[in-house]
C-alpha cells in the first residue's frame, strides 16, 4: 500500500461526504430497511459514488458496503483482501441534521482492517490510517499526525454514544470510577480515542462490521487497540454474520479495561 492509495481513497470518501450534504441541505426521503433501520437517498447516493470509483481504482479487489446486496459468506469467506465500506455511518444523526455522520471506507487483509480513512462531511475533517504508516487528521489542508494516549488520564475520559447509551454501559461506568463522559454519534467515538481526546470507548451494544471498520484502522495505526470482551483483537469477515461482538477500543494497553465488564 502507497500513501498514494490513502489520497485517493480520502477523495472518494470526499466526493460521497458532498453528495451526501447536498441533499443534507434540503427535504429528503426516509426509508425504512428490512431491520427497521433508516435509510435515506443520501445512504444510496453515496453508495454509487464510492462503488463505482473503487471498482476502477482496484477492479481486483471485491466489496461489501452496508448497501449493497448481501454477499454470501460461502463466497466472501475466500476473500484474503476486499473493501468495506458504510456509505453514510449515523443515518440517524444524518437525520436529527446534528451532523455526527461520516463516510467510512476501510480495506480490509486477513480479517484485519489495514486501512481507514473516515471522513465528516459537515465538519470537512477526514480521519485516516494505514498500518505501519501511522494515522493522520486532514482539515482545511493541513494535515496533522494524531496519536492515542498512551497513558489513561484522571478522570478517565469516556467517549460513548448518543443514540445507544443502554444498561450495559452504565454499569461498565460505574465500575469505572470518576470519568468524563464525550457523547458522540457514529464512528466519531472511535476517532476521539484515535486522536487521544477519548481514553476509552466500550461499545457495549449491537455494531456491523462496516460500522467500525474504517475507524478501527485508524485507531489502530494512531498506536490504539479495539478488542472484544475477551480481549481479542476485533475480526472481520471471519464469520457468516457482519454483527461484531461487543468490544472496547482504548489508548493504554497497559490498563486492564476487561476487569470493569
């Protein structure tokens, strides 16, 4: 992987993040899917963007995105490489016009994702990471190297989610001890422990793969981890179904963060 293929991976996600504004800006459609999930013309609008361009960028590589037609697992179980993509992660957010929304495209080798870049189309922030290359944060053409917090602050800072605070995580928190608490929709919660303004994100309720894919890269490449409840490092495609366990992504690796489930 060159950092050529990041660049261009970042203006695909762009390029889908302006068509999704665009109609941000006006009355749109909603949709419900099968599970009862929202999906707006925008989901699709950026679907066809990102498809079509990756398909000519690595026509040799397979994808799976939230919208497309489900591939499988008798067929993408051979898959040694392919992109992941969400068109559009917080639809509800998208919906509530909070912007807390992002475009999240990751690639995905070996059941692991190796590069992400996710972008804020509101904001125009895009964050990204490759593995081995380090992970970065482009706004208003600076690009600027981010990095976790290799040490867990006090009070611990918590990132956790609008939409999805359940039981689970308020017992989790109050095992934590004294922490803050940085609300925050879509995969944005794992970019905050990416650039070391969150020290911990536990995920304790229902994801899709391609919901933490692209994130789950650049926490990785900015020196993080993101690992299920038993402590092993989060898969993808490694099962018939695209729900990740739960899972908590974190700075320090020297902090036991699986004692406070």
């Amino acid at each position: 992987m060159t950092q050529t293929r990041i660049d261009q991976v970042m203006a695909i996600a762009e390029t889908a993040g302006k068509a999704i504004l665009e109609i941000y800006a006006r009355d749109f459609q909603i949709d419900e899917k099968e599970d009862k999930s929202p999906l707006t013309e925008a989901d699709l609008a950026a679907h066809h963007i990102i498809v079509d361009a990756l398909a000519q960028l690595t026509p040799e590589i397979p994808l799976l995105s939230e919208e497309s037609a489900e591939t499988d697992f008798s067929e993408r179980k051979g898959w040694q490489r392919y992109w992941l993509i969400d068109p559009l992660d917080g639809t509800k957010e998208f919906i509530k016009k909070n912007g807390e929304f992002t475009v999240n495209i990751a690639l995905i080798e070996n059941h692991a994702p190796i590069l992400g870049v996710v972008h804020v189309p509101v904001s125009g922030r895009t964050y990204a990471g490759e593995t081995g290359k380090g992970a970065f944060v482009v706004e208003d053409g600076m690009r600027t190297e981010i990095s976790v917090t290799s040490q867990a602050q006090a009070p611990l800072r918590v990132a956790g989610s609008r939409s999805h605070a359940g039981e689970s995580l308020q017992r989790y928190l109050e095992k934590l001890g004294e922490h803050e608490l940085v609300s925050m929709g879509s995969s944005l919660k794992l970019c905050l422990v990416a650039e070391g303004k969150a020290d911990i994100y536990p995920r304790l309720g229902p994801t899709s793969e391609w919901d933490t894919a692209a994130a789950h890269a650049v926490v990785t490449a900015a020196g993080g981890e993101v690992t299920d409840l038993q402590g092993e490092i989060l898969k993808y495609n490694a099962k018939e179904s695209l729900l990740n366990p739960h899972f908590l992504a974190f700075g320090d690796k020297n902090k036991d963060w699986l004692k406070y489930l």
